[in-house]
C-alpha cells in the first residue's frame, strides 16, 4: 500500500466539488484542473457525432434534467428517456423477486406505446451446483436451487432486438454480467438491497447512528 503522501487522490477525497458550482477552489489534486487533456478531447469527441448514441443519451438525460428536475419520478423519467433516443422495445431484466413490480412496469410501458420483452433471473432454472457452487453455499442446502443467469437474460433480450433494457434489482455482480452482454442501452429503474427496501442508499445516510458500524473494517 502507498505511503499516505504517495496515495492517489481522487474526487473522493475532495471537500469543495468546486466543479459544480465554481463557488470555491480546486484541491491540488483535482481531477479537472489537472486534467489528461487527450482523455477529456477524448470524452468530448464521444459527444460530438451527430448520429451517435452517444450524443443521444447525454442530450436525452441532460434534457430530462433540465426539464423535470424534482418533477418526476424514476419510472416516468425512464418513460421520458426512452421516447427521446427513440427507442421503441423496452427489454427488462428482473430478479424473480421483483417480478410482480416488474410486471407492473411493464404494463405502464404498455399503456405508454413501448413494445415490451422481459426475462427473469432464473431463466433455464439450472441448479447453482452446476457453475461450482458447493452444496454447502446454497441458501437452502441439499435443495434445487436455480441459478441466476444474467447473461441468458441478456442474450434473451438481444435476440429480442431490444432498444433499451431496464435492470429491475439483480444481485450484485449478476447486474455487472447482465451489461456486459447487453447489446443495447441499459439503465437502472430497481437497485437490489433485500435489508433496506431496494433502497441501498438509506445505509450511507444512517452511518452516523443506525449503519456506523459500516465505517469499520469488516471481512464478509
């Protein structure tokens, strides 16, 4: 590990965010005022195609921004978005856990002219053992108990030739897989925290009472 005075400092150790607001300074350390100049033209360029999906989405998210800012909610923002880069087949990716809620939002897409595939979790409903999960490890052991797929939910929804895929509350790192084989676009509309109500977030804002134990090493 770095000595303290080597140690690589990032956004996450600033205190001002002058590049918000450009109401204070910048740490010696920032980011953009010491800036890769190549990486940002590079960034920048992204941007700049005006046939681009690229350029599509940022001007589709910074509009829905502009536009709605406090106004709506995640399932109408996402309603708004897919509209803007024109995209007319929602794929949804959910946990079976969330497959009611799932299929209430893809009523609402319906009712709103988007063409609709989704695929759950467990599609193929494959034993866990037979990636190499050891019996031990289930939740239930000496049970079936099927396996997520993610990336079956992703080759799923390309073959379905989806334009934007939905993810609503995979496990950690089945979400990571998911996009990684995900042709088209994907956004977030459920984050998974069985503890907080899919509401991972509460966590950070409790760590000075109920979760200050998260601020202490722990090996899980």
């Amino acid at each position: 590990m770095k000595d303290e005075e080597e140690k690589e400092l990032s956004c996450a150790e600033c205190g001002t965010l002058n590049c918000h607001k450009h109401e204070s300074r910048y740490p010696k350390f920032c980011l953009t005022t010491n800036v890769d100049e190549e990486m940002l033209e590079e960034s920048l360029e992204c941007y700049k195609d005006e046939e681009g999906i690229d350029r599509k989405i940022a001007l589709a998210a910074a509009d829905i921004e502009g536009a709605y800012y406090g106004k709506l909610t995640r399932v109408e923002e996402i309603l708004a978005f897919a509209r803007r880069i024109d995209a007319k087949k929602i794929g949804i990716a959910s946990c079976v856990g969330l497959a009611h809620e799932s299929k209430i939002f893809a009523e609402i897409l319906k009712n709103n002219g988007f063409d609709v595939f989704m695929a759950i979790c467990k599609v193929g409903s494959r034993d866990k053992c037979e990636i190499g999960l050891k019996e031990e490890q289930k939740i239930r052991p000496n049970t079936f108990e099927p396996m997520c797929n993610p990336v079956l939910q992703a080759k799923y929804l390309n073959k379905a030739k989806t334009d934007l895929n939905v993810i609503m509350g995979l496990c950690v790192g089945h979400d990571s897989l998911f996009i990684k084989y995900a042709k088209a676009t994907t956004t977030y509309l459920v984050v998974k925290d069985r503890v907080l109500g899919h509401n991972p977030v509460v966590a950070l804002y409790t760590t000075g009472t109920y979760y200050k134990k998260l601020l202490s090493p722990k090996e899980y």
